[in-house]
C-alpha cells in the first residue's frame, strides 16, 4: 500500500496482538510472554514487541519510580521492563524494534515532515500517526524471520493515547483478516460481600473496543477463583467471542507458572486455530519443568541483601530480583531478598542492618542518594568476607570503597558525585565528556570483555571471552589499576579495544567480585546467569559455613 509515496509493507508472519481491559496491571507482559513461549515450543519463530502510547521517546529518561527498570538489549536500546520478560521466557534476544513508543513514532513523522517528505500534505494522526505505527507493527514480519509475532499494547482500552494503536490494529485486521488476531486481557473481579466472580467489567470493556471499531477473537481473564462454565457461557455471549475463547488466567503463585496455566487452557491452540495455522508439536517444556520444580521444592534458603535506593519498589530491580530466581533453582535453594535501602545505612547501623545475611549485592543505580550507604555496605562484606556481588554502581563504589579504605585515599570517589575530587577512581568515559543529549547516549549494549584466566570470573564463565550489555557513563580510572592490582582488588576483566576495566575481584576473599555490566539482563529460565549461579552457590557456602561453626562453638560449651 503506499501512502503519500511511503510504503507499508505487508509479510507472511502472522501477527497476535494484545491488549487490557479494565485496570493496568493485569500481567499483558506475562500472558504474552507465555503464550509466545507455547508457540515457540510448537516449533513457531515467534517474537514479541511492546508499544507504548507515551510521548518519551524510549524510557532510558524515565526515573524508576514512574517506570520500573529500564531493560537494556544486545543493541543498546533502552527499553520497557517487559523486554526482560519476553527475553527469560523465550531464551532468544529481542533488540531495538521490539520497543516502540508514542515518542518515536511522532519523532519519525516530524522528521519526515521537516524533510519533506509528505510532499505539502496535511501531516494528521490518521493516515500519517496510524499509518507509522503499522509500518513499524509489521516490520518484525521482514524477511521471514519470525512466523508469528505477538504485539502487546502498553496502556489501558480507553485510554486517549491508546487510540491510534487500537486503529492501527482495527486498520490490519481489516487488511489482513485471516492473519491478525486480538487477544483482550481483562479482570472478572470476586465480590466477597455478593460471593459472585462480576463479568460486567469485562463486557464494558470490551464494547469500549468495539466502540473503536475492534473485537476482541480471546479473552484472556484473570481471575482469583475458577470460572465455570456459566461464566464462560456468559462472557463468551456478551463479548461475543466463542466459548473456547475465554481462557481463565487464575493468580498463580509464580509468572514461571503461566505458561503451563496457559497450556492447560489451550490458549496457544485456540490462537492457532483461528489463525488457521496447525498445531505444531505439543508443548513438553522439559527444563522448563525442572526448572519449576525446583523452584517448588527447594531443599535449602539463603538469604540475600539487596542494597540500592529503589528497594521499595517492585519493578526497579526485576531483572536482578528474577536473574536470582533463576540462580536460586539451579542451586535448589530458596533466595529470599532482603531490601536493604542505602539511605538508611550508617556507620553505626550498617553491622546490623547486614547481621544475618548470606550474601549481599549492591545495586545499579545514579546519583548521590545513598551513596555512603553503598559504601558503608562494601566495607563490612569485604572487611567480614560475606559474598559480595556488585553491579555497575555497585562495582564502581567498590572501588571507591577500596581506594579509601585499603589504598587510603580518604577522599576518593566517583566524578559523577563528586566532581571535584582529588582521587577519581571512578571517572567519566572519554567518549562520554562531550555528550550534552541525555536519551540513549549512554554506553550501551554489548561489549566484549576478556577475563583474567587466572580468575575467579573465568571460573565462572569457563571463557575467556565474555560479552555482556551494559548502562553507564562513568568507568574505572586505569591511572589507578597497578595501585589496586598490587593491593589486591584485581581488574580481571577489561574491553580487549579499549582496555577499559569491566570486571574487578578481590583476592582471599570467597566471593567479591565487581562488574561494570549487567549481567542480570542475559539471565533467562533455560540460561540462568552463570554469575547469578555462582554467587547463589557462595551465599549458600557461606551458609554452611556459619552453621557448621556455630555448631563447634555450641559443642565445644557443651
Ligand atoms: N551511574 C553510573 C554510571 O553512569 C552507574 C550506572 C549504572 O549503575 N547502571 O556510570
């Protein structure tokens, strides 16, 4: 089709989109992730997008607290924290396509705009907004690569920025009739007080669609209790969808329990029935039932402190909390995270606030806040020899904490907190200082980095040669390598380019290893993170420890 001399591009994917009803929150993320999954183990290429009706142009800018993490791909895009989900369920990378926002759509209209490229006509959301957000729906379809590809709509149905999405969507479902399908996710609510499960939400929203001109073809609804078949019968009716077409999505006790909720509901089926696609092979999602029976019965617990200044929120650690999952069941043992939050630590409290812990890790992160606190933490589980794993601003106020404490550089610190300071063991990058734009120029996505072989990490990884994504403007001061080297915080890892210093380890210690990237992004339920695995297995060695010498002191009182 073209339109005003612009081409959309139509492929032989099949495309699965999903939307929300009735309140946010209700899991889009997780119920495409699984069904993706499902489809996936049929032996379907399948991918998942996320598009979001904000106007930012990707969340990098967004504070954790309006956003949750900000999830960062091989290529360096800033992305939605579902990315991560669609990433540990699907075990295969998603990149920058996968996440579209309202910001860059308009971003790339007014561009083309300014450059003239719709030839004096009026730029208008519908055709120009509508017509971008299509192209960029059906972009993954390009050369073949996938055969389905599942869209989640961010946002609420009624929402006023989700109105060009839900046309966009009305728009391909009328071109492409046989290969798009809607899948509207919404909430049948349980009134104690009446003891009934309430499907007029559902119904509201699902004319609220309808209104706009699109029908749902399956509702997925999540629910406390099970929905009989009068339920069903009744959705099924008022929405006008079939009745095998309403899948219950009861609560379930892990998002690693959906997708086999999902394979009893046949909710893959269904999709592949109206798709008229065949089945594919059944599902057998070997590891992946390992890896939740594991989880279900794990043989021991650890307890781990997780120090940053965003603990009290949910989402701004996911990858960190799930890479831990993931590392626990490998393991067989529980990890319990302590939420420790780096403001509330001071010297005087910090033995305390650690007492009891197997192991501790000291977050990602920006900025002042807590900062001391971080520190105060790195002194006690490197002065006691708790395990200690930290990330990005972790790994970096290790360093600080080492070059103050060890080499006594008593003022030492990171640029980025104190600009001014005589001893910057942590400073800006080269490439980083004539940077003024603040959205994606940070440095991200893969890099390579070669590991000491005499190290730990190497250990760890079983290579030499590592890559792994990363986040961060500021890195480790090489001025400052020899004096940390001979002093016993060992730069093993560094960029093989660059030579900057991406991993550091502390020797005669169990377990303290720094690392400038993110590890927590590679963790998936078929891959967990070796580094997640190792730090898991120390805090569960540290354990054992504590325990077999309190039992020497409790016998030798005796
Ligand atoms: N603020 C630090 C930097 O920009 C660390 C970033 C992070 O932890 N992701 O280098």
């Amino acid at each position: 089709m073209s339109v005003d001399g612009r081409q959309i591009e139509y492929f032989m994917s099949k495309y699965i989109f999903v939307t929300g009803g009735v309140t946010s929150s209700l899991g889009k993320g997780i119920i495409a992730a699984s069904l993706a999954k499902l489809l996936q183990e049929r032996g379907y290429k399948t991918t998942i997008q996320k598009f979001d009706p904000y106007i930012n142009v990707d969340p990098g800018t967004l504070n954790p607290y309006e956003h949750g993490e900000c999830y960062v791909t091989d290529d360096g895009a800033e992305t939605d924290l579902d990315l991560g989900h669609y990433e540990r369920y699907l075990n295969t990378p998603t990149s920058q396509a996968n996440n579209v926002t309202t910001g860059k759509i308009y971003e790339y209209v007014i561009t083309r705009e300014r450059e003239g490229a719709y030839l004096g006509k009026t730029v208008q959301v519908i055709p120009h907004i509508t017509d971008e957000i299509k192209r960029r729906m059906l972009l993954l379809g390009e050369d073949n690569k996938f055969d389905i590809i599942i869209t989640e709509l961010g946002g609420t149905v009624g929402d006023i920025e989700s109105l060009p999405y839900i046309e966009a969507v009305r728009q391909l479902k009328w071109e492409m009739p046989d290969d798009c399908l809607v899948v509207h996710l919404t909430l049948i609510p349980y009134l104690s007080a009446a003891k009934e499960l309430k499907t007029k939400p559902t119904q509201h929203s699902v004319k609220l669609l309808s209104e706009n001109g699109l029908s749902p073809d399956v509702l997925v609804c999540r629910t406390e209790h099970s929905l009989n078949d009068d339920i069903k019968r009744k959705i099924a009716l008022f929405c006008n969808v079939t009745m095998d077409a309403v899948i219950e999505a009861k609560d379930a006790e892990s998002i690693y329990r959906v997708p086999l909720e999902m394979m009893r509901e046949k909710l893959d089926q269904i999709c592949l029935t109206k798709l008229k696609m065949g089945r594919g092979k059944e599902p057998e999602l070997t590891k992946w039932k390992e890896f939740l029976n594991k989880l279900s019965f794990p043989k021991g617990k650890v307890t781990i402190g997780l120090v940053g200044k965003y603990v009290e929120l949910q989402d701004a650690y996911k990858s960190i909390l799930e890479a831990l999952i993931h590392a626990g069941a490998v393991n067989e043992c529980k990890v319990e995270v302590k939420d420790i939050h780096s403001e509330d630590l001071t010297p005087q409290n910090v033995d305390e606030k650690l007492k009891n812990l197997d192991a501790v890790l000291v977050a990602p992160g920006f900025g002042s806040r807590g900062i001391e606190g971080k520190i105060e933490a790195i002194k006690i589980v490197r002065t006691q020899k708790i395990p200690f794993l930290g990330i990005c601003l972790g790994m970096q106020m290790a360093c600080v904490e080492f070059a103050r404490n060890v080499l006594g550089h008593k003022t030492a610190h990171s640029t980025e907190m104190d600009p001014d300071t005589e001893d910057a063991v942590i400073c800006m990058m080269e490439a980083q200082k004539t940077i003024t734009k603040k959205g994606g120029t940070m440095r991200l996505g893969t890099y390579d980095c070669t590991l000491d072989e005499k190290s730990k990490a190497y250990e760890i990884y079983q290579s030499n040669f590592i890559q792994e994504r990363h986040r961060h403007r500021y890195e480790f001061n090489s001025d400052f390598h020899d004096a940390f080297r001979d002093n016993g915080l060992v730069p093993v890892g560094k960029n093989p380019t660059t030579g900057l210093v991406e991993v550091v380890e502390l020797e005669n210690h169990p377990f303290f290893i720094g690392v400038q990237f993110h590890p927590e992004y590679k963790s998936t339920v078929e891959n967990p993170h070796p580094l997640f695995v190792a730090f898991v297995k120390a805090a569960k060695e540290a354990q054992e420890l504590k325990n077999s010498s309190s039992k020497k002191v409790a016998a030798s009182a005796v």
